[in-house]
C-alpha cells in the first residue's frame, strides 16, 4: 500500500494505522493519541535519500518511499535528527526507540533493501489481519 504522507489526510491514516499496530505490539500497554505531535512518522528510506542509500535506483525510490511497509513511528526529536541519514546511522536510534514497532524493525532488519521493506510491509498486514479481524485477500 502507497501512502503520501505529504497530504494532511493520508498522515492520519498512516499515523492511525501505525498506532495500532504499536498498541498491538505492546499488548495494550500503550495508547497512543495518533494526533499527537510528540512523534512522527519516519520514512526509514528517507523521502529525499542522499549518501548511504545508493542500493536504490531512483525508481525504487519512488516506489517505495511511501510504502507502509518503509514507515515506523519516531519521537519527533529522533525524528528530525535522523533527518536522511543511511540505514546504518538510523538503525541504532531505531533500538534504543520507545517504540516498539520501531525496536522491531530494528532487530529483525540488519539492512534496509526494497525486499526488506517487501518483508516489512507483509508482517505489517499480518499483524492488521489480527487486529482488525480482516480476511486475507488474495
């Protein structure tokens, strides 16, 4: 699924959907208020990359930047200093995150590829199918 964050609506829905998925995570723990302005959503492949994301033709970019599958919820500091810095930099501040979507992305991804973001967005549909009770398609 392709989400431009960009639009003030679709933010929402990325923000919504990626809270629950915390909240799931958590156990119930955690509720987030997804309006919120204490986080962010983080574009792990960043919206504009520079050094460090070469891996990724300008068409994977394209593609993928606005995957849910290539987003994950971030403290708004975290979030700006990490700015689009490579996987590499990003990865040890997405361990130490208050987040627990974030630590997983984390610990289950040592690199950020177009198949990890594939990989990513597919356990995120698997988790949704459970929490919204949603039969699969397909």
């Amino acid at each position: 699924m392709v989400i431009r964050t960009a639009q003030s609506r679709n933010n929402r829905v990325v923000r919504f959907i990626l809270c629950a998925l915390e909240r799931h995570l958590s156990g119930g723990r955690v509720d987030y208020n997804f309006t919120s302005d204490s986080f962010n959503i983080e574009h792990v492949l960043p919206q504009n990359p520079q050094t460090g994301w070469e891996a990724f033709t300008d068409e994977e970019v394209d593609a993928l930047t606005y995957r849910l599958g290539n987003m994950t919820l971030m403290q708004a500091g975290a979030n700006k200093d990490l700015g689009n810095t490579s996987y590499a930099a990003k990865r040890p501040v997405f361990e130490q995150s208050g987040f627990e979507i974030t630590r997983k992305l984390a610990a289950d991804h040592a690199e950020w590829t177009p198949e990890r973001i594939a990989t990513h967005q597919n356990w995120m549909a698997a988790q949704a199918t459970a929490i919204w009770r949603i039969a699969q398609i397909g």
